[in-house]
C-alpha cells in the first residue's frame, strides 16, 4: 500500500516548471506545493484549541 502511496506522490516540480507555459504557472505551482501543509497545520490548531477549551472548562 505505502508503494502505490509513493508512486502518487512523486512529482517533479523542476520539469513541471521547465514545461510551464508562461510565469504565472510557477506561483500556482508554489502555491499547489505548500497548500496541503498549511491546511494540515491549520486543522492542527483548531484541534488544539478545541481540546484546550473543552479542558479548561471541565
């Protein structure tokens, strides 16, 4: 399972910016890159925040 997880996962950025079209193409690409790790950290705080609320008021 973790093989066919890694096979989708392997993106080349630098070819997919060599091919772009023109230069707005590379901010998308930035953008696409660092999208999943800001959701990720974003529900990480609504978690902890969450959590820390329903202990305080216990």
């Amino acid at each position: 399972m973790s093989f066919l997880i890694t096979l989708l996962q392997d993106v080349n950025i630098d070819e997919k910016l060599k091919n772009a079209p023109d230069n707005a193409y590379s901010i998308g690409v930035f953008i696409g890159t660092l999208l999943p790790f800001v959701v990720l950290v974003i529900i990480a705080f609504l978690i902890y925040r969450y959590n820390k609320n329903r202990f305080k008021d216990e």
